[in-house]
C-alpha cells in the first residue's frame, strides 16, 4: 500500500499520474472508434468529460466533415487523436487529421471487460479518447507514416506471403510424388523448377493405369500373382 508523504498526501498511480500530465499538455482530445462504412467521433474534455459526438462516413467527405466538427467543438489548438486502425479503416481519418495539423496516435480496440455497458461505437469512442489521456506524454504510440518506408514495408510483407505460397505447394507437390512409382521419387529430390514441373505436365498417363497412383507393391513384376483373384490364403505376399 502506497505511504503519504510529509503533507500527508498519497502519490498518484502511474496511469493516473500519466492522465494529468497529458491534461494538462491538451485542450482536448479525440476519440475515433473506426468502422468499413462509418466512424464514431467523441470530443472529450482533458478530464474525459464528453463535450461532442458526431457520426461521419468512411470517405473524403466524410474525413473533412469530421475536420470541420472538431474545428467548430475544440475549445483550444492544443489537440491530439486516438485512432483505431490506423493502417486499416482508419487510415483516411488518420491522414485528414494529421493533414489539418492534428497529432494522430494509434489507440487499440477495447478489451471485452472496458464495456461495461455493452458494446457500441459510441461508447468505444469515448474508451478511444480515455485510452489518449492515460498516454505517457513523452511515448506517444504514433501511427506508421507514409513514405518510402512504408511502401518498402508492404513490398516486403508481400514477397513473405508469396515465399510462404511457393513452399507450401512446393511441399505438397513433392509429398504427392513420394507416394509414387521411382520416377516420381526422383522428381521428388530434384530442386523444383521450370523444368521439373513441366515434366510432370506433359507426362502421359500409363497403359491401364487408374486416375489414383498405383502403389509400388501393386506395380511390383510377378504381382498380382496367377491365383487372382483371392482365395482363402488371402492375403498373398508380394515377391521380393
């Protein structure tokens, strides 16, 4: 249990502490609870009172009127955003705020235990705008620019999933050809290209052979043997 202080007062928990300090460094902030189709917007007092709700449209339309609703709320410059998503569907949101001289910082979706009273963009909103204010001022989780960083970043994530693809295919491509005759088996060592799949492509089916991949034993010389079909001794063993 925390101890007083010679003027008998108690010291502050960290994210409370961290609560007044952002309030005190802002007019206001905003909260952004970020959907496909529309955003919920809440502009909070620096003690998380409410002082405005609005309901734009996931769009450029709808990212200047939510300018224009801040710019008309906000009782001062000093403001900062908390976004949800902002490389998803809140990136255009993200982008006109920070285009009209607003600081953006990512905020994340609330937990199921926050909504005490039930789920609602209205209410995720606020949580948004409450999530700012227990921010440390000086480690601010901002948003991933734009820029040549981030285009580098998406290039890279994109050639990982197609490496990720072609491995994939590529194993179960070799893990079919061991389940077949001795050419198959080969196939299966050889490093996978050009070459090697096209000899699988153009390989014609053999005389009499079934649309599944006979077994070795069945393709084995001498089987089946000349007592087919089975009699009581069933079943046969394959010559050696």
């Amino acid at each position: 249990m925390p101890r007083a202080d010679a003027d008998g007062v108690f010291p502050l928990a960290d994210k409370e502490s961290h609560m007044l300090r952002m309030a005190e460094q802002v007019d206001a902030v905003i909260g952004a609870d970020t959907h496909r189709d529309t955003h919920a917007l809440e502009l909070a007092a620096p003690s998380g009172a409410t002082l405005a709700t609005a309901t734009v449209t996931n769009d450029a339309a709808g990212c200047a009127a939510a300018v224009r609703f801040i710019a008309v709320h906000a009782p001062g410059p000093r403001l900062i955003a908390g976004v949800e998503g902002t490389r998803s569907y809140g990136i255009g949101l993200a982008r006109a705020l920070t285009s009209a001289g607003i600081t953006v910082v990512e905020v994340e979706r609330p937990a199921r235990s926050a909504r005490r009273r039930g789920k609602s963009d209205p209410i995720d909103a606020h949580l948004a705008a409450l999530a700012v204010l227990r921010m440390h001022p000086d480690r601010l989780p901002t948003p991933r620019a734009d820029g040549p960083r981030e285009a580098l970043r998406i290039l890279l994530a994109a050639r990982a999933e197609l490496t990720g693809t072609k491995t994939r295919h590529t194993n179960q491509l070799r893990h079919l050809l061991r389940t077949g005759e001795d050419t198959d088996r080969d196939l299966a060592r050889a490093r996978p290209g050009a070459h090697t799949l096209a000899v699988i492509a153009q390989r014609p089916p053999e005389p009499g052979q079934s649309l599944e991949q006979p077994s070795a034993a069945v393709n084995a010389p001498g089987w089946p043997p000349p007592s087919w079909p089975p009699g009581p001794t069933w079943p046969p063993t394959p010559p050696t």
